[in-house]
C-alpha cells in the first residue's frame, strides 16, 4: 500500500500531541493527589474520626536525627487515636528520617515548605494520611515570656518543636515524655476539630471567649496553655505525671462527628 508523501509527519504530529497531553494530564494528577491533604485545619475531622469515606489511618512521623519522639510517647500515642478513631484497617505509624532543615526559627510557611518537600504519605484510596514534624528548631513566634509548642496548621498537618520540648524539659525538669505526648495529642484534637474550629461542634459553650478553638476546662487536652507554654502553664506541666486527657464535652463531640 503507498502512503501519501506526509503520512509520516501526521503520525508523528498526532504522537507528539498525545504525548504532550499526557504529561499535562500527569501534572494535574500530582497536584490532585495532594489536594486531599491540603485543606483548612479542621475539614477532616470527620473522616479521621469515622470509617464513613477511609477505613485505614496512615500517621508519618518525620524528623531528623536526634529528635525522634520517646518510644513510650508512640506508644501512648498510638493507644490515644486507637481509642477515638473508627478504622477497621487499623492505624499505621511510618518513620521518615530526614536531613536536619535549616533556618531556625522556623515560620508556619517554612514549615509547610519542609512538608512539601519530605512528606511520603498522602491520602489514598480508602486511607487517609497524616504529616508530623518534630522539627529540629524553635517556632519564630517563641517571645521571651512564651514558647510555642505545636501546631496544627493544615487538616492533616502538624508541627511539634521538638527542640522547644527538649529545652523545656532540660532547664524546667518536665519529662520530656509528658512533654511530647501532650503537645502531639493536643494537636491532633485539632485535626479532630476541636474546640469547635468549623463552628459545627455540638457543645460550644466549653470554648474559651479568651483563647478561640480551645477548651475553657483547664484540666481538659484541648486548654490553651497545654500547647502555648508562659509561665503559669509551665508549673502545672511540672506538676503533672500524666498528659491530660479530653474532657466529656470534647469527646461528645468527636462522637458527633463519627468518633469513638
């Protein structure tokens, strides 16, 4: 069979605009496949908490050597999400060691700019994922008066300042377990939500008029001060040989939303 003498340059036309179209379509891709985990804090609450869209949890712990979080704080984490989420799957804990970021102290961008650059897991399938932190330097809102412990800055995402931790637990002899346990739990009650961040919890009359988005109980997990460290806060640190817990009004709220 004879072609026409362009045959060749048309086939080779079309390939190159398929191909082109291709890649376009790829790069989309990429940026929807980190849609899901790029969302304001709070709008997953529900599918942490419940198995109604993801049946499987995936935690990844991210940090540099030496500023790895205690075993008994992963421990005691894991037993805290096992007793509030709704994951016939389970829950999975995956490690990242990383190079040291520089630039300390760090801004939320910087912050977020880490987590592009080293976070593995994102939600997938019938799983959702989470990003920790354990950032090798301080938060560039620390003052002379206050440190800042954690923070919750995305609907999966989460900053602890593990060097603050340790800071901490060195010059004010607070255990640096306590320490841990209660900044990263406390900010996973933000991931869940808590206290009242959408403006859809079903109490709100236990949100603080003082300190927005957290709880005016002072023994409760969600209290201002277990995560934004002055003085006060540190004697009761001192004093406590347990991280606190979520008070009733909190957890009827994460049952609302699908929670256990």
């Amino acid at each position: 069979m004879k072609f026409p003498p362009n045959y060749l340059v048309i086939v080779l036309l079309i390939f190159i605009s398929f191909t082109a179209c291709k890649n376009d379509n790829g790069d989309d891709q990429v940026e929807d496949f980190k849609a899901e985990n790029r969302k304001g804090l709070g709008r997953s609450a529900a599918d942490l908490l419940s198995n109604d869209t993801y049946q499987g949890l995936t935690v990844e712990f991210v940090y540099a050597n030496g500023f790895r979080p205690r075993e008994s704080t992963i421990n005691t984490f894991l037993d805290f999400l096992a007793a509030r989420v709704v994951k016939p799957d389970g829950i999975n804990l995956v490690e990242t060691v990383i190079s040291a970021p520089q630039g300390a102290p760090f801004t939320t961008e910087e912050i977020r700019d880490i987590e592009d650059e080293f976070r593995t897991k994102y939600t997938v399938g019938d799983e959702i994922a989470v990003f920790v932190f354990f950032a090798n330097g301080n938060s560039d809102n620390d003052t002379e008066t206050s440190v800042t412990l954690g923070t919750a800055y995305q609907n999966t995402s989460i900053v602890i300042y593990e060097k603050t931790l340790e800071e901490l637990s060195a010059s004010q002899n607070i255990d640096l377990g306590i320490l841990e346990i209660n900044t990263l739990n406390h900010e996973f009650g933000h991931l869940f939500g808590l206290v009242n961040i959408l403006e859809d919890d079903i109490h709100t009359d236990h949100e603080d008029p003082n300190n927005s988005k957290h709880c005016v109980v002072q023994d409760c997990l969600m209290y201002f001060e277990t995560s934004n460290t002055d003085r006060a806060a540190l004697q009761l640190l001192m004093n406590r040989s347990a991280a606190p817990e979520f008070d009733p009004l909190c957890i009827a709220d994460l049952q609302a939303k699908g929670g256990l």
